[in-house]
C-alpha cells in the first residue's frame, strides 16, 4: 500500500516504539507488579524476583474465589441464552417477511443508544417490586438483553449471507420450516453464533454498572463489583493485590480472545458495520 | 424467502418472541417508564411518588453544576474517541504493513479491549499513582517533572488520567475496523495513482482515505456514543472526583439514583443525557442508511 520510502521508514519506526510502548508496556507492568514480593511494592523493579505469593494469596481468598464462580456461572449462562435468542430472532428477521418486521428491527437497533443508567432508573423499583433484586436471575436478564440488539443484528447479517436457494431445494425435499432451520441453516452460522457467544460472555463478565446497582451481598457479587468491594478503603492500597486480582481476572477473556480472535473481530466488525 | 402464507408468519413472530419479551421487559418499558419517574418525586428510600410535572428538570436548570457537567462529558467523550481513533488509524496502518510478527502484536493489541474495566481501571491509578507510580518515576527521570505531580487528584491531570486510560483501552478496536476497511482498498488504484507520480501522502490523502471514509466516520460516532455511556473507568479510578471534574451523564445520574436515591431527579438528568446520545445515533442511522 505504501512505498518504503526513507520518511515511510521513519514514520513506520517512530510510532512503532511509541504506540508500541504505550500498548504493551502497561500489560507487562500489571503482570511484573502482581510477581512481586510484597518487600519491592513501593520499588521501581521489572520482572526483577519472581513470586507467586501474592498471586496465591488472592486466589486462596474464599470471597474472592467465589466472585470468580459467580461471575462464570453468571458469564456463561447470560452467554447461552443471549446467543439462542439472538439467533431465532436474527433468523426470523433474516428469512422471513411479515407485517412490523422492519420496525421490530428499527427499535431494537435504536435501543442501544438508551443510557443503561436509565435504565436502571426504572428497572431497580420494578425487579425489586417482584422481588428480583440480589438475585443472580436480575443480572442474567439485564446481561440478555443488553446484549440482544447487537446480537440479533450481527447473526441476522450472518444468516443474510446463506443463499435461500439451500432452503427452498429443502423445502421441495419435503424438509419442514423447522427442519430446515435447525438442521441446514444454523449449523452454517456457527462462526457467527460464536462471536456472539463471547460477545455476551465478555459482556457478563465485564460489567460493572449492573452488578453493583442489582447484587447486594457479599456473597452474590460477581467479578468487577467484589474487586471494587475488596480493594476500596483498607484494600486500596493493596496495589500487588489488585494487579494480581486484574491478572486473574484478566486471563479468562484474553485467553478465549487469542484463540478465537479470527471469528471475532471479522464478525463484531460486519455486524456493525452492515447492521 | 416466504411471504404469505400464515403458518410462515406465525412461525417467524414465534422465532421473534423470546427476544421481543425480554426486550420489552428489560429495555423499552424501563426506558419508557424512566420518562415518567422524571416527572415525579420517586425515591429509593421514601415510598413517596407523586406527579410533580417538570420541577426536577426546572430544578437542574438551576443546578449550578448542570452545566459543568454538560461541558465535563463533552470533554471527555470528544478526547476519549478523538485519541485513540487517532492512535488507532496509525496502529492499523503499520500492522497492515503484514511483518513478521504483526498478526502476533495485533492479538496483543486487542487484549487491551478484551480485558475487565476495572483491572484497567486499577492498572491506570497504579500507574498514575501520586507517590509510588511509574508515570512519575519515568518523568522524574526524564526532567519532563521535576516534583511528583498527584494526577488523580488535580482538576485538569483527573481528566487526562481517565482519557488515557480509555485511550489505552479502545485504540485497539479503532485499529480493528480500519484494519478491515483497509483490506478493501482498491489495490490497483493505488497503482494508478502511484504511475502518475504520486507519493504516500497524496496517496493516503487521496486514494486511501476516500475510500474508507464511510467506515471511519461509522466508528468515531459508534466511539462516541460508547464514550457518551461509558462508566466503568470513571467509577473506578475517580469516581467523578476530584470535585466533579471528571463527573459525566453515566456517573452522575448513578449517583443521583442509588447514592442520593433521587430516582426523580435522576430520571430527568437521564431523559436529558437520552436526547444526547439520541442526536448521535441519529447521525450514525442516517450515514448506515447513505450507505446501503
């Protein structure tokens, strides 16, 4: 695209040590600072003596090991149902066409640029009027449908791409509408169906706002909230605690990520930006 | 694929059901009804809830911090998408150069995005700490600072504190969107243009950059609004503080709510930052619509 010019060079070499050092230098510094012994915490050292004390001493923290419970418990099946519902919607609005269908779409599309803090305005009074609130059934419907427009969308642009012509030669085979369905068409939309499956998953185990406004015990808090709890007052000056609770809450979304990246950012990026 | 018959349609709002219930439930009918709250003293703690018509939006007229907090979130939103779109357009730039090893610092770049808010949240205070943090280390020892600057704590520093860190954290998603739209870039264009003389700048400028305009302007607005609901690092490193000079719509309206238990009050600092981000994705509707 561009010709290795000498200023081509320049540039290329330029931002390649300065966003490059702005990139990586910071993860390094979270996993360098969570392998100190606590003797070096006030200390300019790098990767200098390695120690999995403190690595050890959160995961050996009994309130900690069950944020991190919750907030897989919570992740996956916030996950799972997201990514079923997405799919049914997103193939309804993708092979069929009835009355209301393009304004159905519209407002779901339009939905993602209500502030979610206002909405929790309106949805604490109501979840705790049916008594839902500190209830992990709260956080997993908020995550759903949160995570519902750009769900639906993505996987509707996805089913979008399978010719109808598979379905219609189904169809002359005697295959019925729900046939055809589960058996030819979603099992081509897998690759979509799993980016939005970590999507939802990243979603749920990422959220702050929700967890802290809708669990209110200890012992309900999911991953973001309890390290909130954990690491204020006494805890914050914890910080090789903290960078070694960020590391291990870090590693479950990174490892998913590199190994799934191709599916994801090839399929978050068309959703978008055919949605 | 089928149009008319009724089974079809039966079936098709079937499939649509389960989404449009918990949409329902959980999105459009709390979103409507935060309308009314805004229009009523409702309260978390107080059982009251009367209709006081538009009081609680009179009232944040008056509010002496009504506007502070307007220009605060224009602040933030405009350097939060301003600067790690432009960190973003050059990162996709040089990893499109396809060395050895760029896949590699792709995927790495990317885990930045991936990771929970609130380790980037505690991994930006630690580095911006006033007394032990690196930032201050490495800028003593440059001579950019010859005393210890306490950056989550000074008005101005707060700011550039929580813009860094949300740079930090979506600059990787900038890259991934133009990385792709640069994959579509008519390769012989760029030929044609370089035959007739041009140079990388007049070929950035004007082969380059027309083409993949419609995708840049989709994310700086998707940017935008993302920044315009954005919570999680404001919560964790300032929580608006020092005296709300990094307090935006998101922190704002979550303390009116559930510190003050102003739900009211709340409600209507919300309707108002609705019409905001309602004006953006105006602008990002009509530029998908430009472009199908």
């Amino acid at each position: 695209m561009f010709q290795k010019t000498l200023a081509f060079k320049i540039f290329f070499w330029t931002f390649i040590i300065l966003i490059g050092f702005f990139a990586f230098f910071p993860q390094l510094w979270m996993i360098s600072t969570s392998l100190k012994p606590d003797a070096e915490m006030y200390k300019i050292t790098f990767f200098q003596n390695f120690n999995l004390s403190n690595i050890i001493r959160i995961l050996n923290n009994s309130d900690f090991l069950g944020y991190l419970r919750n907030g897989f418990s919570v992740a996956i099946i916030s996950s799972v149902i997201s990514t079923t519902v997405s799919a049914l919607a997103g193939y309804s609005f993708s092979k069929f066409r009835f009355k209301g269908r393009k304004q159905v779409m519209a407002i779901i599309l339009i939905s993602q640029a209500f502030p979610q803090g206002l909405l929790l305005v309106s949805l604490y009074p109501m979840l705790q009027q049916v008594g839902m609130i500190d209830k992990f059934s709260s956080i997993i419907l908020a995550y759903v449908a949160l995570t519902l427009p750009i769900g639906t969308w993505t996987l509707k642009a996805y089913f979008d791409q399978i010719p109808n012509s598979i379905m219609e030669a189904a169809c002359i085979d005697g295959a019925s509408d729900l046939t055809i369905m589960s058996k030819i068409v979603m099992p081509l939309a897998y690759p979509g169906m799993t980016t939005i499956a970590i999507y939802s998953f990243v979603w749920a185990w990422n959220d702050l706002l929700y967890a802290l406004t809708l669990i209110s015990t200890t012992a309900k808090r999911t991953l973001a909230s309890g390290m909130i709890f954990t690491f204020t007052g006494e805890g914050g000056n914890d910080w090789i605690g903290m960078m070694a609770a960020s590391v291990i809450a870090s590693i479950p979304v990174a490892i998913m990520f590199i190994f799934l990246q191709k599916f994801f950012v090839a399929g978050m990026t068309a959703g978008a930006v055919k949605g | 694929m089928k149009t008319n018959s009724k089974n079809s349609t039966l079936m098709a709002w079937l499939l649509v059901l389960p989404a449009l219930i918990i949409f329902l439930l959980m999105i459009l009918y709390p979103f409507v009804n935060s309308i009314f709250i805004s229009f009523t003293n409702k309260n978390l703690i107080f059982p009251k809830n009367d209709f006081i018509g538009f009081e609680n939006y009179v009232k944040l007229l008056k509010d002496p911090n009504t506007i502070p907090l307007i220009w605060t979130t224009f602040k933030f939103v405009f350097f939060s998408t301003l600067c790690p779109f432009t960190l973003g357009l050059i990162w996709a730039i040089l990893m499109n150069e396809k060395f050895k090893g760029s896949q590699f610092m792709r995927g790495l770049t990317l885990v930045n995005w991936i990771i929970p808010g609130i380790a980037i949240g505690f991994l930006w205070n630690w580095i911006f700490n006033g007394d032990y943090g690196i930032l201050n280390a490495l800028f003593n020892k440059l001579g950019i600072i010859d005393s210890n600057v306490i950056w989550l704590a000074g008005k101005q520093t707060s700011l550039i504190a929580v813009v860094t860190a949300r740079t930090w954290q979506m600059f990787p998603w900038y890259m991934a969107f133009i990385m792709g739209a640069l994959q579509g870039v008519p390769k012989e264009l760029c030929e044609a243009s370089r035959i007739d003389g041009a140079n990388n700048i007049k070929v950035f400028h004007h082969v380059i950059i027309p083409s993949i305009k419609p995708v840049l302007m989709l994310i700086l607005i998707l940017g935008a609004i993302s920044n315009l609901q954005h919570f999680d690092l404001i919560n964790v490193m300032t929580n608006g503080g020092p005296e709300r000079a990094t307090s935006t719509f998101a922190i704002e309206v979550y303390k009116k709510a559930f510190k003050e238990y102003n739900l009211g009050r709340a409600a209507a600092l919300g309707v108002i930052w609705a019409i905001l981000l309602g004006g953006f994705s105006w602008v990002y509707l009509r530029n998908l619509k430009e472009e199908n």
